[in-house]
C-alpha cells in the first residue's frame, strides 16, 4: 500500500539527510515512512502510491482555498511567461504590499522576505537596531523560524524532535534569548523588572501553533502590550500561521491588540516561498536603503510568488465569508470528533481557534508547552497512523496545528469523525 512512498524514502535518504527538506515530514514524531506526494487538487492530496488523503495540514497553512486553486496556478502560468524573475522592482510588489496594508491592522510598509525564518529575524534585527538593546523574550514551545536566536527551548520540530539545546546555536547567541513559559505573565514581568533595559522585543505567536495549538488566556496578550508600552520594548507578533488565516487582518484583528511588528509566511505566498515582516512607518523605515539595519534578498519580492500570494490574499480581502465559513466547518470538526472521542471513553483535549486546531491526549487543559508534552504522545502516534491508513492526513505530530482548508465539505468532515470513531475501536 505504501510501497512506492518506501522506495521513493529510501533513494532519498542516500542523498538528503533524513530524506526530508524539513524534519517534521520524516514522521519521526509519529513512526513510520513518510508519504510521498504526487499531487493535491482541492481538500485532497493523492500519494505516490495513488492513495488518496483528505488534508488537514494543507501545506501548514497556504492551502487555506484548497489545493491547487484555480486561480492562483493560472496566475502563475501566465506570469511565469514574462519572466521568472528580474532582481530589479515590480509594479507587483507595491500592489502586494498595498494590499497587506489594506487587510492588517496598524502597519503602514510591508518588506517581503522569502521565508518566515527570515521575516521573523529580520524583525527581531529591526527591533534590536531600532531599540539599541540586545536581549528579546520569547516563549517556550513557540516557533520562529529556524534562525539561531529562536531555537531556544522552541517549538514545532524542536520539540518533536526533543532537541534541548541546538548545536551550532552558540551559547553568546542563546544568552540574548530569554525564554519563559506561554500564558505566564508574571514569568514576564519578572524577567522585564530585571531586565527590562536590555530587551528589545518581546516576540510571541498571538495563538501558538507549534505546539498543537494553544490560545493565549484572556488577558495575556494584553498584558504583554502593557508591559511592552511601559518600558520600551516592542511587540512582535509572529502571525506566520495566524495572518489571513482567524480573519483577514489576523490575531490582532481577531483578538483586538495591536502588535508593533508583524511577521507573515504560509499563507502570504499562496504555497510559494514568502514571507514578511511589517509596521509603522517611523519603524519600517530604520531598514535599509532608508535606514542601516541591513536586510536584503536576491529572489525577495519574486515575480511570481508576488502574483501567487496577491491572487490568494485579494481572494480572501473581496470574500470575508470565506473566514465564516471556515469558522462553522472547523466547529463542525471538532464537535464530532469531542463525540466520537467521548464515546470511546478517550479522555482529550482538543483546542481550537477558527481554522485551527489540535488534539491532545491529555486530561487537563493544555494552556503551555509543558501541558503539551505531558500529553500522551504514543496515543497520538496511533491515532495519526489510523487516521492516515484511513485516508485523513493529520499533522504527523501532537505538536502541530492541524489547518483547515475551506474546500473541505460537510461530507469530508463527516468522512473524518467516522475514521475517528474507527481509529478509536480499533486501537483499543
Ligand atoms: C512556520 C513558522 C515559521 C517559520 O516559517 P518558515 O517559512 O518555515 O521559515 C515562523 N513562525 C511561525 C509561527 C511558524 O509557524
């Protein structure tokens, strides 16, 4: 059945290490062989083996229409005809930024970068040249790229992978990251009376993704803004996974609290290689050429990613239901599967904030990356297999955000809970 996808790994793993361009997706977290995809159109993904998946990673975000969107790939056919790219600017690139600037709150110039890796140190570069100061906090099991600031007691694969300390990151680098637990204002406020002179930032994801998905407790971003307010220090909010995706504008919108930057990937490039990073323009404008906090990029503002991310974004901006629907469909989701978990007798957990959402074997609430990982991690890994064999492609880790795509119907919805209860009386 998986016969191909085990061909295919094994030629891979000769000539790319762990056979994967990104860690998440050898299955380590869950066992097995990776699956090797073919092609994707709509909610499905089609394997090498030609099996057929309903997909709730959706390329970890982009995929927020559906595979293969019509428009979006006849927009990169016709544009791919004028030239892959030019290394010189585009009226493209202003129409994209326009647009950002049109659909998030509180930000005035977007720079496009090629990766949320980059938009996030970038960000984090711009504010430690516009504040002066060195240190930053971020938290434990929150992800921001794999840039060497970040990976402190990070989230995502780090976490899956259990890596304590990343090698190659130096112990001078991670001496500037200062870590606390999510949803621990106090923890924050301590580190800022101690140190609050040195921080530049405070970066956080506003609904943390990496770490299954986790929301933020009723006053905790807000308290990071007051705190940031009082003492100087800059909030970032990393909305790689929550831009355009809880509404149009992202957390801020969704939540009402106004971040000082903000850093966009997933699903800004409509599945090609994007991100950005954002704010005011007294900020945005201390990057060069205006200002010296250096940040640049060959392939940065690429023609054809540009058309691809406004194809989807300018989608999203004219169709606001799009958001109401994938509010109802994830509920929907995530009511039958609270049923036929129930009615399994599994005790879980299962967090959800618009279009996304995680599972957690767990039975008390999972408020921070602790919780997280003190789930039942060998259950998931069960479920996952279940699930797959029975044609629903999960996150292959307990943590990672599922991500809902609005091609989903009721009926696949439906397909899902009924593997659920299926996995469930199988595995017992
Ligand atoms: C995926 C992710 C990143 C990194 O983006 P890449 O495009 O993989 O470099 C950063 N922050 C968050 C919150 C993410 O989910």
């Amino acid at each position: 059945m998986y016969t191909t996808s085990e061909t295919l790994f094994e030629k891979a793993r000769q000539v790319i290490p762990g056979g994967v361009n990104s860690p998440v997706r050898a299955f380590k977290g869950v066992g097995g062989t990776p699956v090797f995809m073919k092609n994707a159109k709509g909610a499905y993904m089609n394997d090498a083996d030609g099996n057929r998946y309903i997909d709730y990673i959706n390329s970890w975000g982009p995929m927020i229409l559906g595979h293969a969107y019509d428009p979006v790939v006849k927009a990169i056919q016709e544009y791919a005809t004028y030239s892959t790219s030019f290394g010189a600017p585009t009226e493209m690139e202003t129409k994209v930024a326009e647009l950002i600037v049109s659909m998030v709150p509180n930000i005035d110039m977007v720079r496009m970068v090629n990766s949320g890796t980059e938009a996030c140190m970038s960000a984090l570069r711009l504010a430690r040249g516009y504040t002066g100061r060195n240190k930053f906090i971020k938290f434990e099991g929150n992800y921001h790229g794999h840039a060497d600031a970040f990976l402190v007691n990070a989230g995502s694969g780090v976490a899956t992978l259990d890596i304590q300390a990343v090698p190659g990151v130096t112990k001078s680098v991670a001496e500037d990251t200062l870590s606390v637990p999510y949803n621990n204002l106090p923890a924050v406020e301590q580190l800022v009376a101690e140190q609050g002179r040195d921080i530049a930032a405070i970066i956080v994801e506003p609904v943390a993704g990496n770490m299954g998905c986790i929301l933020p407790q009723p006053g905790f971003l807000e308290g990071l803004r007051s705190i940031c307010d009082a003492n100087g220090i800059l909030l970032i909010f990393d909305e790689v996974m929550t831009g355009f995706r809880l509404a149009r504008g992202g957390a801020q919108e969704l939540l009402g609290i106004k971040a000082d930057l903000v850093t966009f990937g997933k699903i800004i490039g409509g599945g090609m290689p994007v991100g950005a990073f954002a704010g005011r323009k007294e900020l945005m404008e201390h990057i060069a050429p205006v200002g010296k906090v250096y940040q640049a990029g060959t392939l940065s503002g690429n023609p054809i990613a540009m058309i691809a991310g406004y194809t989807l974004l300018h989608t999203l901006n004219e169709n606001p239901v799009i958001y109401q629907q994938l509010d109802e469909k994830a509920n929907y989701l995530v009511n039958g599967l609270r049923e036929a978990l129930g009615a399994a007798g599994v005790v879980h957990q299962i967090n959800h904030l618009g279009s996304m959402m995680s599972v957690h074997f767990a039975e008390y609430p999972i408020v921070d990356f602790s919780a997280a990982s003190g789930a039942n991690n060998e259950l998931f890994r069960r479920f996952f297999h279940g699930m797959l064999e029975r044609g629903v492609y999960l996150p292959p880790s307990a943590f990672e955000s599922w991500f809902l795509s609005n091609a989903l119907t009721t009926e696949d919805l439906d397909f899902t809970i009924n593997a659920a209860k299926a996995t469930m009386q199988a595995i017992k």
